[in-house]
C-alpha cells in the first residue's frame, strides 16, 4: 500500500514521458543548451545537437508536446518556466528525477 506524501508537489512528467524525453541522445543535448539560458533557432540547435534542421525540429515537436520547452517570438526554443533550472544550478528537476547538465569545468 502507498500513500503519496501531500508536502511534495506533484511530478510535472509522468515516468512515460519522462523516458521519452531522455530516450535520445539529441533530446539530452536539447536540454543542456536550453539549461544555459539564451533561447535558441532551431537551426543553432541543430548545429549544437548534429542533426539537420528537420531532424532538430522533429526533436523539439516531441519536447513542445511533453511541455518541456516553449516557443517564443521569432521561433526561439527555450526551457519552460516549470523546468528552467535556477542561475548557477546544473541541473533540471523533472519531479521523479533529477538532470545533470554539466559538469563545472575544472
């Protein structure tokens, strides 16, 4: 028998969707590069993720449909708010698990 605690919040991702979003390589480089701050063109993301635009944007429709990121004036990808990680922070609290995004360079 479980009982949820009612002190945490809700998960935003449910586990589905969370293996879905971190089931690619591309997905995992997506979020590193959103995490840094600065809105992205999909074709910089491309570039950043090493695939072709149309690829990129494939990429990125899945994150839109999960709500992981959002897209702003001019067709700039960004994190959304709920999973933008706090100034300084390396990582992205999805609700049942945590993503590291880099490591500090030493």
């Amino acid at each position: 028998m479980s009982e949820t605690n009612p002190t945490l919040p809700a998960p935003l991702l449910s586990l589905t969707d969370i293996a879905n979003l971190l089931g690619n390589s591309a997905r995992w480089i997506a979020l590193r590069e959103l995490g840094k701050g600065p809105a992205l063109p999909v074709n910089e993301l491309a570039r950043r993720m090493g695939l072709t635009p149309g690829a990129a944007s494939k990429q990125m429709a899945l994150m839109l449909d999960l709500g992981v990121v959002a897209v702003g004036y001019g067709r700039l990808y960004s994190l959304a708010p709920a999973f933008r990680p706090a100034p300084g922070a390396l990582e992205i609290d999805l609700g049942h698990c945590r993503v590291r995004l880099d490591r500090p360079a030493t």
